[in-house]
C-alpha cells in the first residue's frame, strides 16, 4: 500500500503530496516516489551532462579540447623572456656609459670656471699638491685673538679674593696675635705611645705647626693615657713632625703642683703649652670629692628648658630651649626610669644639678646649683647599677646626628636601656661620642669641665665638629680653658 503522507502524534513525518516529479521528468532508470507515495522508474532518454559526450566540442589550431592537452598537442610556442636591457632596440635613443664624457676638456666651459691655466699676480700662482695656499694671501680673514695664559689678564667683576685683600671682616691679621700668648691654632688628640707605668709620658705630634722642630705657645692637645702613672711628677716627651723631640717637658695641674697620679688609665687630658711647661685645666684633678677641686655656677640663667621637670641630681644638657634632663622619673635610682631624648648642641654646656628641689617647666634652675665640674651619681639619671661602670675609665655618652644638627642619645637594650659606654668604637658607625668625665665607682663619674666629641671616621678616631664647623660655643670654652691655664690673656 502506497503512503504519501506520514503524521506522528500531531507531527508531519513525511508528505509526499506535493511532489511533482513524473516519470516522463526522470533520467530512465532512476527510481523517485511521486505524490501518491508510488516508487516509479524514470523514463526520460534526453541529453548526457557528460562534456566528452558532448557535441561541436571546441578546438585550438584545429585540436579538439577533448582530453588533457599540453601547449605542444595545441601547437602553442611561448617565447623566451629577455633577462638584460641589451636585448631591447634602443628606439628612444637612452644614453650609455659609452656615450659620457670622460673629460673635463670635453666639456664646454660656458660658466667660466677656474683652471689650472688662470693666473693672478697679486694672488699666488697655480695651487697643487707641492704648492699649497699661504694663508697670508688670503683676504677678508678672520681676526684669531690671542689667549691670556695669566689670571691677571681678566677683569676680577665678579670680586674674587686676592693677595692684596686687607680687609677681612671677622679675621684677626697675624701682626695683632699676642706672641707671647698665642691662641691654639687646633686641639690635637694624641695618643700615648708609653707601655708600662710610668710618668714619663711619650707621643707623637703630626702638627705641621710643630714642623720647625719646637712648640709653640698655646699648643693645645687632648692626651689620652693609656696605663697608669705613679707618684713621680709626670712629663711629656713628644716627637715633633721633623722628627725632633721636645724633652721631657714637667705637666702641672695647679700653679705650682705637678701631675702624679692624678689621671687612670684610658683618661682623655686637656693641657696647653705655656711656653715652658704643660699646664692641664686648673680645676682638673683626680677622683676626689674636694670642694676645692670643683667648679660651680654661682650665677644662673638657665631655664628648663624640657616638658617635664628637674629632679634631684641630674645630669643636665644645653638644648635650644635651656638645659633638659635624661630622665622624666623623680628621685629615683631605680632601672626603670623613663628615658627622653634631649637634642644637645654639640659642644654646649653639660651641669649637674646638685640640690633636692624639683624645676618644673620653664622655671630658672637658679644659682649655686649648677656645677661644670663635680662628683655624681649617674643612677639619677641613667638605668644602670652600682656595677655598671669601671672605675678609672673615661665614661662617654653615645648619640646620634639629628638632621638639625643637634645629638640625642643612643639607648642600648639591656636593662631598661642607657647611652653610656666606656669604650670608642674601632669602625665606623656614624654616632658621636661625648666625654663626660671619670668614672671613681661603678656609678659614679667626675665631671669634667670640657666635654670633647670623638667620632671614628677616616679609618681613625677623630674629634667631632658639627656639620664639620667648629661651633661658636666649642671655641668659646677652648679659648675659656686656655685663658684659665695661662692666667688670664
């Protein structure tokens, strides 16, 4: 049974019924369903699709396009393709290599160029190789000025310094310098080159001012001691630049005593040259609680100069604002004070404040309390113990450089943490370090009047300037120390 149209559940599988194909339309043979759903066999016998059955097929050179064919079957000769310009007919007449002059003579002179047959009589005669242009000859030359080799041929517009300046403004001329006082012209750190107890102290000067084989008045040195004296009035031998020595020269620490063993091991010792002998600060002696061996401020106009108050005791340091403290805790020895950060001016006044009466901020500390040079107990001020110190050391507070130019104390991290160290570092490590006195116990210092900075730098230690200036008040106390020691200029 034929079908023609198949439906699924309401859909259209199949639907042949508008198929139109007959059997008369189908090449004969071929089957198709037409649109009763009846398998029929075409019965058409028309035209082949095939091209080689196909008639009147077209031809080249009368070779019918059947089959494959090359261009030697159709008779067709591709001619070869020229490679070089030689092959064309020059018809347009393009100029070769053989047609260029080689010559210059060749050429017509219509512009009048020079050649080697023109002639001047002012000027000279024919230029080549061997018979070069003199310069001389030429015209319109340029003016070649002559260069000074001296300083001397410019104009000083700019107002430069010259040797014949005499008016420097702020400078002494050396014609106005006391001869016979002289002020220091630098303090020198020496070393002591001595190795076993004795006072007969040695070192070696590199002062240039030294080089003519004698010292001079006012020559002042910072002496670091490094053993111990004894009893005998020490001297001081020092081996000049020129390879001299000076003698041994007697040191005296008053006006008329000498110094024994005033000084331990490791001590840094102001002394100036008086012309005859050394002369160390007058007030300088050795670990002694001795009214007459310190040196108070009788008249005050310090101020605190902190946030917090003063207490009993203190070590005290010149800042900006007057004198600040280290610590903010009153009364107390204990190691766990707060610490501040004072910003010292280098070179500035360093006190210790010896009464029991609290200054509070901004007050003025007043008279006959302040003392330069003292005893102390530095537990007042700093955490540590009865055992921190060695006694008969330098002690130096370590701080560092403030971008204003100002020093705060560098605090260590062990007990509660302090700025003290009785040794100079070997290396460099960029902090300051400001002497403050002797130690006496395992807390307790003299306080020295001067207060030298060391730094290590240049592979040596050296001593520290600000900015590396010297500070007003650093020679102010200089020139202080030597007037003190010479008796007044």
């Amino acid at each position: 049974m034929a079908v023609n149209k198949v439906i699924y559940d309401g859909d259209v599988l199949l639907d042949l019924t508008n198929t139109t194909a007959e059997a008369e339309d189908v090449a004969e043979g071929k089957l198709f369903m037409n649109k009763s759903g009846n398998l029929i066999q075409g019965t058409s016998t028309g035209g082949s699709k095939d091209y080689e059955e196909l008639d009147n097929l077209p031809r080249v050179n009368n070779v019918e396009l059947k089959g494959n064919k090359t261009t030697s079957d159709l008779g067709i000769v591709i001619p070869e393709v020229p490679t070089n310009v030689s092959a064309f007919n020059n018809d347009s007449g393009y100029i070769t290599s053989s047609s260029l002059p080689t010559k210059t003579s060749e050429l017509d002179n219509d512009s009048g160029f020079i050649d080697n047959t023109y002639h001047d009589s002012t000027k000279q005669d024919l230029i080549t190789s061997n018979n070069k242009l003199d310069y001389s000859l030429v015209d319109n030359t340029p003016t070649i000025p002559t260069i000074p080799e001296n300083v001397s041929s410019f104009n000083n517009d700019a107002g430069y310094i010259t040797k014949e300046v005499n008016d420097l403004t702020n400078y002494s001329l050396t014609t106005t310098l006391q001869t016979n006082k002289s002020i220091a012209r630098g303090i020198e750190y020496i070393v002591g080159t001595q190795e076993s107890a004795t006072n007969k102290w040695t070192g070696v000067s590199t002062d240039t001012g030294c080089s003519s084989g004698a010292l001079y008045t006012g020559k002042t040195i910072i002496y670091h001691l490094p053993v111990a004296g004894n009893s005998s009035s020490a001297t001081l031998n020092l081996t000049l630049p020129d390879g001299t020595t000076t003698g041994a020269i007697t040191i005296y620490r008053l006006a008329s005593s000498t110094v024994t063993t005033t000084f331990g091991v490791d001590c840094d010792i102001l002394m100036v040259y008086d012309g005859t002998n050394w002369k160390v600060n007058a007030y300088v002696d050795s670990n002694t609680n001795t009214i007459g061996y310190q040196l108070r401020t009788e008249k005050s106009n310090y101020i605190n100069g902190a946030t917090t108050s003063i207490y009993r005791y203190q070590l005290l340091v010149e800042t900006e604002n007057g004198l600040e403290a280290f610590t903010s805790t009153s009364n107390s020895t204990k190691t766990t004070k707060t610490q501040l950060l004072p910003k010292y001016l280098p070179s500035g006044d360093i006190r210790y404040y010896s009464t029991t009466t609290e200054i509070t901020t901004g007050s003025s500390i007043g008279t006959s309390v302040l003392w330069q040079q003292y005893y102390l107990d530095l537990r007042y001020s700093f955490n540590i113990t009865s055992t921190t110190l060695t006694t008969n050391k330098p002690v130096y507070i370590k701080m560092s450089v403030n971008s204003d130019g100002t020093l705060s104390p560098v605090y260590s991290a062990n007990s509660g943490g302090h700025p003290l160290t009785q040794t100079l570092p070997t290396t460099e490590d960029n902090y300051v370090y400001v002497k403050l006195g002797t130690a006496y116990s395992g807390y307790q210092i003299q306080l020295e009047m001067l207060h030298p900075m060391y730094e290590y730098k240049n592979g040596k230690i050296q001593l520290f300037t600000s900015g590396n200036n010297v500070t007003k008040t650093y020679v102010d106390n200089i020139v202080g120390t030597i007037e003190t020691s010479l008796g007044g200029i």
